[in-house]
C-alpha cells in the first residue's frame, strides 16, 4: 500500500442526490485530488474533482477559513501547471474538442468570446421535414431529444399542438 498523501489523493466520496429530476444523475462521485503548489501559496488547503451533469470535470477548491471556489478542471491543470492566473473573460480551452481530454498539451487560453464562436460553428445540424406541411428544414441535433418530431416554424406548431 502506497502513503497516506497517495492515498488520501484517491479518496473519494458518493453522495446522493435528492429531488434530482429523472434525466439527471441520482447520485455524484466528488474524488479528493492532490492540491498544486499554485494554489497552496494562495491559501487553499484542499481540492475536489466531480463531473457535471454536462460531462464536464470540475475542481472545487477549499481555503481554510471554509469558503470554496469551483473552476473547470482544465483552468485548475492550466493555472496550475504554468503557475499564473488567468482573467476571468477568459476560457481554457481543449484544442481537439474532447472535454474530457485534460492533457496541458491539449490546453490552450482563449477569449470567452471566441469560445462561444467556435462552439456554434461545431453545431450538427439533422434535416428534418415538417409534419404538417413537409417543407424540408435544418435543426441543430441536440434539439432532436426535446423535440422528437419537430416542425419547421411556430405556425405549423400551432397546427400540430391541436392535432389529437
């Protein structure tokens, strides 16, 4: 068996959600993580590593006086591994895509703005046909699961919400 700080770096903890509803999760993994010499010079005693529910990683960080701070685990790698801060308008970014790749040579710091750009340019878009008057239309492919049958505009979808 390895040392306690090996150990304790592995610790983890299950908690279960209550009032979740039914698409999400009912219960979370939060692992106890080995904090970075970056943030033990800043006061923080202890480091946390979840999922959210966008199966994205975050850390949350604890100080001693008990207040916590959460930040994507790509910032925490980030600031951590070059030992500088990063302005809050600003986003780390993952080069290839995966959001679960959390390699540093994957990590890069972007604007905010450009983020957000480069996130609707990666939007799959499905054409469907409308139910009502089959006109052929593009809808983003994440919408598919909310609306299963979807329609081309607001007047065909008040025609088919009186459909029985």
């Amino acid at each position: 068996m390895g040392s306690w700080r090996n150990w304790s770096a592995q610790e983890s903890y299950t908690l279960k959600v209550v009032g979740s509803s039914p698409t999400l999760p009912t219960t979370t993994t939060i692992m106890v993580i080995e904090l970075s010499d970056h943030y033990k010079k800043k006061g923080y005693i202890r480091a946390y590593l979840a999922v959210n529910r966008e199966q994205r990683r975050v850390c949350t960080l604890r100080m001693t006086d008990r207040t916590m701070t959460s930040m994507s685990y790509a910032r925490y790698l980030y600031t951590s591994h070059h030992g500088c801060d990063i302005d809050s308008e600003d986003h780390v970014d993952h080069i290839n895509g995966d959001k679960m790749d959390d390699r540093i040579d994957n990590l890069q710091v972007i604007s905010g703005t450009y983020n957000r750009q480069k996130d609707k340019k990666r939007k799959e878009m499905v054409l469907c046909i409308c139910p009502v008057c089959s006109t052929k239309f593009l809808l983003d492919k994440k919408n598919l699961k909310f609306r299963p049958n979807p329609c081309c505009g607001k007047r065909c979808g008040g025609i088919k919400s009186h459909w029985k």
